[in-house]
C-alpha cells in the first residue's frame, strides 16, 4: 500500500483544479480504507489478488515510443478508424490519427478535455462509476488523468469505429495506468468503440481502467473489447453504461489472456425498449487467470438482454464466470437470457461459474445456464474417420466451440486477430491458412 502513497502524493500536488484534487483525495481515502479485496470479499472470491498488492508499481512519465511502435506494427489491428494510442498509460500522440473528425464528434484525451473544458469532463466523470463502486474504481478516480473523452451528437452515424489501443511494454520498474473512459452518445446515434488492450510478454504491468457510457434515446453503441495483455501484466476493467428508452448496447467481449485479467460489466437498461447484448471469449492457457462478472439491471418495463460467454481454458488456467441478471418490481414483460459454455482442454484446468437471476416481477422471461466439458469424443471420432488427424480434429472442434461468439464479429481486423489468436495457441494447434 505505501508505494500507492507515494505515488498519489506525488501525481496529485501540482494539480489545479480545487474540485478534482479533493475527489482524487477523497478516492484515494477511499481505496485506504477498502484496501485489496481478499478471499472473504463474495465478489472476489475466486479471484486472489495477493500478488498484485505485492508489487511496486510507479507511475511512468514518458512513452518508449520505438517499443511500442514495434509492437503496434506486429500485432496491432489494421483498422480504418480514428485512433488514440496509450503506451503504459501516457497518450502518444505520434502514434495516433484522429483523421477528419465530423463536425458533431469529439474524441480527444481525458488530459486535454480537462484542460480545455473542465466542467463538462467532470460532470461525466464518476456519474454512473463512483468512488463508492468499489476499490478499483476508487483507485482509478484517484488517479485520473489520463483516458479518452467521445461525445456523439444527435442523430449521427460515425461510419468509423473509434479505436483506443492502450499499449504495455517492458520498463525499467513495473508500471501502472489508470484510464478513464468517457462516452456520451446521443440520441439517435450510432457509433462503434474498439478497445484494444495489447502488451509485451516481458512488461509489468497493470492496468486498471474504468469506462462510463450513457446511451440516449435510440443511440446505438457496439463495443469491441479486445484483451490481449501479456504474459506478465494485470488488466482490471470496469464497463458501466446506463441506457436510455430504445437504446442498443452490443459488446463483443474477447479476453485472450494475461497473467490475471477481471473485468466488471454493469448495465442499467433505464428506458422502456433499451436492449443489451454480451458476446464473450475467456481464453486462458499457462497459469492465465480470467475473470468476467457482469450485472445487468431491468430497471424499465419491456426491456431485453442476453448474454452469452464461453470459455475455453487449457494447462493450469483459471476461468471465473458471475453473471446476474436483477429484475425490479415494476419490470414487466422483460426478456432476459444467459447462457455459459466452458471447454477444459486439461485437467489441471479450472472454472468457476455462477450465473443468477433476481427477480421481483413476475411477467417475464427468463433463463440462464452453464455447462462444463471436454471435447465430444463422437464428434472426435467422425472426423477421424473423414481422415482428419487426431490434432486437427480437436482443434477444429475448439475453434467451432469458440466461433458462435467469435463469428457475430463484425470487423474483419478483429474476427481474423481473435481466430488467428485462438488457432495457435491450441495444445493442438490449426494452420489457418492451411484449411
């Protein structure tokens, strides 16, 4: 805990503004108080977070641009988007390409945005995240500073995704960022947000972001969020987005590894007809651990959700699965589905699921489900008899397992990254361009 003093004392003295220094000071207190949840905590509970309360993380001032240029060039997304890029969590300019933005859309740095518009930025700031949302957040609010601001106008369709690459590479120390994510979306916009989180096998580092999002009436947002960390660093991440009448929230969640990733995802559907839609990926193999809990809150009449996650965890990883659905009392006529679909490819690997309803009315619609296997020894069999080897039958059937989430990917870049990623890295590896 005394190398997160340090830190603060140091990040927050020559702040100016007498608003957001006391939130960062009272978020800070905050994150004293709670400290790094332990075993006890319900939501931790399979998630132990000991290592990372361990190591001393410094916050870095400069970017090492060629390192992260290299990295972006390897295994970046070839994307036609409006791009910010992060390096250990300082805005690189250099490597980013906002392009032509329309008139009716703003996408700029969370360091800018409060520079230039102040007020606005901290109205939108820790609206639906607080420093009371639990310990990471309030790490998070205590040293924001950094993070993107997008605001969509009223009846726009961006045709570009806006694209946020946060970059980890090897430092001398092991670092840490805290970005905050900032979408206001209007009404009847569409838009599409990639987030894609990619690091060195060598760097340490973590990284525990929080992104806020409100959807007005009718405003249309599919999130692609793309986890790939490295072997050696944290990634902990906290999605909130609150939903106006008719508004459409779509995310495409692929967690592709990491040394301990967990991410929180909140929706409050808050508008008779607002619709929500979670497609997800946990693909761990080493000592991975991965971690997913998301709650989705039918606050509204006549609301709908659906979520479908899948696992597929090898060697000695760890998968975690927590998803709930809450019904409230004047919520009638909902549809809520969830559904949980775990492959184990070693019996060393691990997964713990609960996926669980709450409901206080009682017009509705509502189901969820988990399942955990291995690979159906019938299925093995015919393809072997078509003569497919025994490797690549059971990494094509992995791949079928994985493609009912992975194929509702819109962008080639992404769908082609994730395949590609999943392919070989399989104990029984596919040559794609082979098939």
């Amino acid at each position: 805990m005394n190398q997160y003093v340090e830190a603060f004392k140091d990040f927050n003295q020559d702040a100016e503004n007498g608003w957001l220094k006391s939130q960062r000071i009272a978020a800070f207190a905050r994150f004293e108080h709670l400290g790094f949840p332990i075993s006890g905590v319900e939501a931790w509970k399979y998630t132990n977070t000991k290592a990372l309360a361990k190591r001393n993380f410094v916050l870095p001032q400069t970017a090492d641009l060629d390192a992260a240029k290299k990295l972006l060039d390897q295994a970046g997304l070839k994307l036609k988007a409006h791009q910010l890029v992060f390096v250990n969590g300082v805005y690189a300019p250099e490597l980013s390409d906002l392009g032509e933005l329309p008139g009716a859309l703003v996408v700029e740095p969370l360091s800018e945005a409060l520079d230039k518009e102040l007020e606005l930025t901290c109205g939108m700031m820790g609206r639906l995240a607080g420093i009371d949302c639990d310990v990471f957040t309030a790490l998070n609010f205590a040293f924001a500073g950094e993070g993107a601001v997008i605001r969509v106008g009223n009846n726009q369709v961006i045709e570009d995704p806006i694209s946020l690459v946060h970059l980890s590479t090897e430092a001398d120390q092991p670092t840490m960022s805290h970005p905050r994510i900032l979408v206001a979306a209007g009404s009847n916009s569409q838009i599409k947000l990639v987030e894609h989180f990619l690091g060195q096998d060598t760097a340490n580092h973590f990284t525990n972001r929080v992104a806020e999002i409100v959807l007005e009436r009718n405003a249309q947002l599919t999130h692609y969020l793309l986890e790939v960390p490295g072997e050696q660093s944290w990634l902990i991440g906290r999605t909130h987005v609150e939903q106006k009448r008719d508004s459409r929230y779509t995310c495409h969640h692929m967690n592709l590894g990491g040394k301990l990733v967990r991410d929180d995802l909140v929706c409050d559907l808050n508008g008779t007809g607002a619709e929500s839609d979670f497609s997800g990926l946990l693909f761990g193999r080493n000592k991975h651990h991965l971690d997913i809990h998301s709650l989705v809150n039918h606050h509204a009449p006549t609301t709908y959700s659906r979520e479908n996650y899948k696992a597929i965890l090898n060697d000695k990883a760890r998968g975690v699965f927590n998803g709930k659905v809450i019904v409230k009392k004047d919520s009638q006529q909902i549809v809520a589905e969830q559904s949980n679909a775990n492959l184990l490819l070693s019996d060393q690997a691990e997964i713990d699921t609960k996926p669980e309803l709450e409901i206080y009315a009682d017009d509705v619609k509502c189901s969820h489900g988990a399942t955990t296997g291995q690979l159906d020894e019938t299925a093995l069999f015919y393809l072997k008899s078509r003569g497919l080897s025994d490797e690549l039958a059971k990494g094509l059937l992995t791949l079928a397992f994985a493609n009912e989430v992975v194929d509702k990917i819109d962008i080639q870049p992404i769908y082609q990254q994730v395949e590609t990623t999943v392919a070989g890295h399989l104990p029984h590896q596919v040559n794609l361009d082979d098939l």
